[in-house]
C-alpha cells in the first residue's frame, strides 16, 4: 500500500464521534422493599447482571480512538467488585436496589473517571433492561 494512501485513509478516520460499550457482568442478590405486599421481588432473589457502560465521544486525532477499553475496565472493576456476590440491600446507597437506582449508582460513581460516559444499560434477564444517561 502507498504510504501516502494510508497515511490519507488513517486522517480520515480521525475526528469522528463514537460510542464505546464495554460489557461486564456480574451476580447479586436482593428484595425490593417499596413493592406491594406479596409482590415476588419482596422476596429474596438473585440475577445474573449484565451492564453496559457506555462512553461517547470524538476520536483521538493520534490514537485514533475515544478512550482505551482498558481505561474503561479500570474504572468499572472496582465499583462491581463491591456488588459481585453480595446483598444488593446491605451496599449504602442501595437500600432499594431497583434497576433504575442500580444505573444511577453506577452513574454516580463513573461519571468523574469517565468524562465521555454517555449511559449506563443494566440487563437484570435477556429481556429487562434499563438505560441510564444521567440527570
């Protein structure tokens, strides 16, 4: 390939807004005590959580990307580790650990080592999610 070609199809690419989506997962317990009487997720349960974090922005004109995925996961890792395999109700600021206080607790925690972070997606089945994209 012509140098000139490449370096001509690489400025191309620079400058281009974009939204990253690095996955993570983890698993956790909890009741939702605001339901009704008799409303199953009273009852202790668990879910395998999935959550997206999602970072947008303009691509680095020399790296060519927005944010490292890596500088994503260490930002991420060590919020999870504090819910992975733990009773969502006994984390402060998780007393009522419904999805939408999930995302926001994530959101709270992310959003000064993220500056790009554009939503919080927070699967509790295959079926049921919530996004977040701040206040």
């Amino acid at each position: 390939m012509d140098i000139t070609f490449r370096r001509a199809s690489l400025s191309m690419r620079q400058n281009m807004e974009a939204e990253l989506i690095k996955t993570f997962r983890f698993e956790a317990a909890h009741t939702l005590p605001m339901v009704p009487p008799g409303h199953k997720c009273g009852r202790m349960h668990g879910h395998s959580y999935r959550v997206d974090i999602h970072v947008t922005g303009q691509s680095d004109p020399t790296t060519g990307w927005v944010i490292d995925f890596g500088e994503i996961r260490a930002a991420v890792e060590p919020i999870l580790d504090q819910l992975d395999h733990h009773c969502l109700n006994e984390v402060p600021g998780l007393e009522n650990s419904t999805s939408e206080n999930i995302c926001e607790y994530l959101w709270t925690r992310l959003r000064a080592k993220l500056p790009g972070l554009s939503a919080v997606t927070l699967w509790e089945s295959d079926t049921s999610r919530c996004v977040y994209r701040g206040a």
